[in-house]
C-alpha cells in the first residue's frame, strides 16, 4: 500500500488445467487487497493475461510476473517471507510482528498450489495459518491481507482504470473511466 515497502505474492506451484482458476483467483485476490504483483510460476501464462487484462480495465498499479525459479525467488528476496499455509502458526499471534517487520522491509508471500517442499517451510521467516483449517489458498490470502493491512487496503484508489464500479445497495453499475460519476 502506498508509502511502504511492497507486498508480492508468489503463487508457488501451478497445475495446468486443474489450477488454472485458483491460480488466476490468487492474483486477482492479491491485486484487490494490497499487494503491489504477483508472481506465477512460468506454466500459469494464462493466469498472467487474465490478471494483466482485469488490472488494464479496473485500474492499478499492479504487476504480474513469470518466473521459472521460484525457489530462487525466496531464497533471494531482500525482506521478509510469508508462508501461508494451514500448518503455521495463528495469524491472529504474528500478525503484528509481520506487519512491523513490514513497515521496514518488503514482503513476500508464499502461497502454495500443490504439495510445498519443506524447504520453503525453513526459508520462510513465518509460516502462518489462517485457522488452521483446510480452505482455499484464496480464502487464506484475502485474510491474511486483510490483517496485514488492517482494513486499509478497502480505501483503496485505483488509477488508470478502464472501467469503475460504483457501490450501491441493488444492481449492478459500471462506468467508463472517463465518465463521470454523480455521487449520491
């Protein structure tokens, strides 16, 4: 979020044709609540188009990147790294110590897509859990965001967008970016 240092989000692992929706939610998750890119692995080119596509008409900035080293990506990360996975500690007993070492550093955070080997358990400097539970990875990421930016990321103004929805209690209403809006 604006004036920190960055939140990227590594999709770590994709399935081609059984990940290909997840994989794509991940991104637009990270996009919607916060994070400055998301990182997919070099398979998920899909992925990249269509979270590219949707951040060109409602708005960024946002990056989307490919990368075929994703261990590398961790192991070189200049900041702090994130594990979000069900076996991690409570959310809710580091997210403080993850937001302040935040505000000094940039953050990555590792959200897996299949089974993650115990080598990003140990490069990670947390490895959290949202509930504990068995849920989406997208569930898990939304929350985490959340917590990390304390609700401030829903105040969030889009810039350069193609299109805007505008909030109301019934329908739906989407105006062209050049369009302007008459607040109620």
């Amino acid at each position: 979020m604006h004036g920190e240092p960055a939140v990227a989000v590594l999709r770590y692992g994709h399935r081609p044709g059984r990940d290909d929706r997840m994989t794509t939610h991940v991104g637009l998750t990270a996009r919607a609540l916060g994070a400055d890119r998301v990182i997919f692995p070099d398979n998920a080119g899909q992925s990249l188009e269509t979270v590219e596509d949707i951040t060109g008409r409602f708005g960024g900035p946002f990056r989307v990147e490919l990368t075929d080293e994703l261990d590398a990506t961790i192991r070189d990360w200049d900041g702090s790294v994130v594990h979000l996975t069900m076996y991690g500690e409570r959310i809710q007993d580091v997210e403080g110590d993850v937001r302040d070492a935040h505000r000094e550093e940039p953050l990555l955070v590792v959200v897996g897509g299949e089974k993650v080997p115990f080598e990003v358990y140990e490069a990670a400097d947390w490895n959290v859990g949202v509930t504990n539970q068995p849920h989406s990875e997208v569930a898990g990421l939304a929350v985490f965001l959340d917590h990390l930016f304390e609700g401030r990321e829903l105040e969030r103004e889009w810039v350069d967008a193609e299109r805007s929805v505008i909030p109301q209690a019934r329908g739906k209403r989407v105006v062209n970016g050049d369009e302007s809006v008459d607040e109620p």
